[in-house]
C-alpha cells in the first residue's frame, strides 16, 4: 500500500471516530439535561422506581401459547416474572428515590463518559500516527503507531475496558441492595430484583481490557529490547 493510500485510509477512520465522539458528547449532554430534568422538574411530588417480580407462580395459567415456524417443533414457555413501575407517594420516599435516581444517572454517565475516554484516545493515537508519517515519510509505520505517548493511551484504553463492567457491577449490586432494604412483596415465592440482571453486565470487556494490557507491554518491552540493541550496535 502506498504512503499517500496508507494517510488517506487513516483520515478517513479519524473522520468517523470524529463523528462518533461528537455524537457521544451530545449524547452524554442531553442524557445529563433529561436527568437533571426528571429529579428536579418531572418528579417533585414522586418518587419513582423501575422494578421486576420474580415468582415461582404469578397467574392461575402461567403459560402463553407459542408457535414456531419450523416444522414439528413445540415451544413450551413459562411466565417468570414481571416488570413494575412502583410510585413511591409517600413523602418519606421522596428524598431516597431521588438518591436512587441520582446514583443510577451518574453511573451510567460515567459509562457513557468511559466510552468517550476510549474514543478520545483512538482519536489522538490515529492522530499522532497521521502527524508522524506526514513529518518524516522515511520513518517505519510501527514506530508511528507505537511510540511512548501512544503506549500510555493504549494503556488508558485497556484500563477503561476494565472500568466498564466495574460500573455496571456496582450499580446491580445498589440497585439490589437499596429494592431489598426498602421494598418487599408479602406474598411467598415472590422477589422483587433489578430489572438489569447479573448476567447482562459485560463481563467481556474485563477479558478485552487485560488482552489489551497484556499486548501492549509486550509492545513496550520488545521496544525497550530493540532499543538496547540499536545502542549496543
């Protein structure tokens, strides 16, 4: 691939990092708008909360009618719980739901926010490898991509990865703890749980995070050896 093929490839994935980051950055602003909104405007008299009921039996008929539309298969299904939107009227509810909603709003904010820190750094590693290549056009492509200042956003990139599910974990763990504390169903075999469960956190990106630490000192180190070895020659 030629030089000017290899800039011009590599504007053009800029580019389109360039739009996602401003989308994110209007994204996170009109998400904080509406959640400044919904505890301080939309929701003075009320409290409000978002939650599921998980019952061993909910209905005298707990089962729907499914149907496949491949031949000769059956569909058994089972109804294990519901989702509720609890008003909290009492004004002794009041100030906690607002507690509530301001950890889960900032939580996610922060996730948004960690995104946008990933795409920042992607921005400014594509960046430098564009200004790299533009100053010296003798210089080899791997020396562009990998130099200390884009091992270090690599890094910040890796442990960002990591943070996300941290995030998400720290909210199921609230949310589970703050519905137990304060809310429960009389009636047995009944629970009620966050409507996000364990499993939806993306426990992935812990795996992606620790590959990404892992390669890149792998980089640095082979840096480091091939370094030593030019001084020594």
């Amino acid at each position: 691939m030629k030089l000017t093929t290899k800039i011009l490839s590599l504007k053009s994935i800029k580019i389109g990092f360039d739009i996602v980051f401003v989308f994110l950055i209007l994204l996170l602003s009109v998400f904080l708008i509406l959640s400044i909104l919904d505890i301080g405007f939309f929701n003075i008299t009320k409290g409000q909360i978002a939650t599921e009921v998980n019952a061993e039996r909910l209905v005298e008929n707990n089962s729907v009618d499914i149907f496949s539309s491949i031949d000769k298969t059956k569909v058994d299904s089972k109804i294990s719980g519901y989702r509720l939107n609890l008003d909290l009227k009492d004004s002794n509810f009041k100030g906690i739901s607002i507690v509530y909603q301001l950890i889960n709003y900032f939580t996610l904010s922060l996730s948004i926010f960690l995104i946008i820190f990933i795409v920042f750094h992607i921005r400014k590693i594509l960046k430098s490898i564009i200004r790299g290549i533009n100053r010296n056009t003798n210089t080899e492509f791997k020396h562009c991509i990998f130099n200390n200042e884009n091992i270090r956003r690599f890094r910040y990139i890796g442990i960002s990865f990591i943070i996300v599910p941290l995030i998400d974990l720290f909210l199921y763990k609230f949310q589970t703890y703050f519905i137990s504390k304060y809310l429960f169903v009389k009636e047995s075999g009944m629970e009620l749980k966050p409507i996000a469960e364990y499993s939806d956190i993306s426990w992935d990106y812990i795996y992606i995070g620790l590959l990404f630490l892992s390669i890149i000192e792998i980089i640095r180190k082979g840096m480091v050896i091939q370094e030593e070895n030019d001084l020594t020659v």
